[in-house]
C-alpha cells in the first residue's frame, strides 16, 4: 500500500510563509518560484514524519488523526519541507535547521510516547469500535472480564 497524502501541501505553505516560500523555493534561472519541487519537499517531509511515527502509529492511525493531532503535524510538516527546500536550492539557514531539528526532535519523542496523537475511533485501525470517539494514546482501548485465576482464588483451593 502506498501512502501519498501530505502532511503539509504548497497551499499550506503558500498560506502560512508565502514570502519565505517564494524566496528559499525561487529557480535558479527563471527566478519564480518552482512549485514542482516545493511540492516534492512536501511529500518528502510527510514520509520522513511517517517514518518516525511508524515507531508508535499505524498507516490506519495517521489517516484517522483528529484535527487538532493533524494540525501540529501540518506544522512540523511545514517545517520540515521548508528546510529540506532550503537544502534543495542551497539556500539554509541557521533558523531553518533549528526548526527542522526541533521538529524532528518533538516527533521522535511523540514516537517514544512522551505525548501523543489523538486518533479518532473509526473502526479501521487500533481495534477501535466505531462508536468509541477519540482515543488517545496510552488509553484503554480493549477492556476484559475479570481474571478468573488470580492468586487469591487459587490460594483458597
């Protein structure tokens, strides 16, 4: 199975950086701004966060964030790709990799379970009941009968 959503797309970015965008992303030789590979770094960015996250989530779970848990990886996303653009037209800086490593670092800690994504109860994923609503990380997802061979009963035989 191939995963293809982004995290962050050109729009994202055009919507939260759209001088930065146009400077860091800007042809070497026509000097507009080359959205092909802008759109490449996005993709790119969402795969590196898959591959940190897969440590702790599932395909199933990042495709069923609720939006609040979507919306901060559209932030790390959209710094990511700025980095990776910046890279791309050699044209970093000190800023941008900070941001970039910050990014990676708070994902490889979601990753290790020092917090954590919501993911919504559809059904397809986590063994979730459809009817369930948001589950977080860490929560109780399965409950089960009592235990019937516990210490005490088995000490009264």
């Amino acid at each position: 199975m191939t995963i293809t959503t982004a995290f962050a797309t050109l729009s994202d970015l055009l919507d939260r950086h759209p001088e930065q965008l146009t400077l860091l992303a800007a042809d070497e030789t026509t000097g507009t701004r080359d959205d092909g590979r802008v759109e490449r770094a996005c993709e790119d960015a969402s795969a590196e966060i898959r591959g940190i996250l897969f440590a702790r989530y599932s395909a199933a779970d990042l495709g069923a964030l609720d939006p609040d848990s979507a919306a901060i990886l559209r932030v790390y996303a959209m710094d990511i790709a700025l980095y990776r653009i910046s890279v791309s037209f050699a044209r970093t800086s000190e800023i941008l990799k900070e941001r970039y490593d910050a990014s990676v670092a708070r994902l490889t800690a979601i990753a290790k379970g020092a917090g954590g994504l919501v993911v919504l109860g559809s059904g397809s994923g986590g063994g979730t009941d459809p009817g369930v609503g948001p589950i977080s990380s860490g929560g109780v997802v399965i409950e089960a009968p009592e235990r019937m061979f516990t210490r005490e009963r088995l000490g009264r035989l």
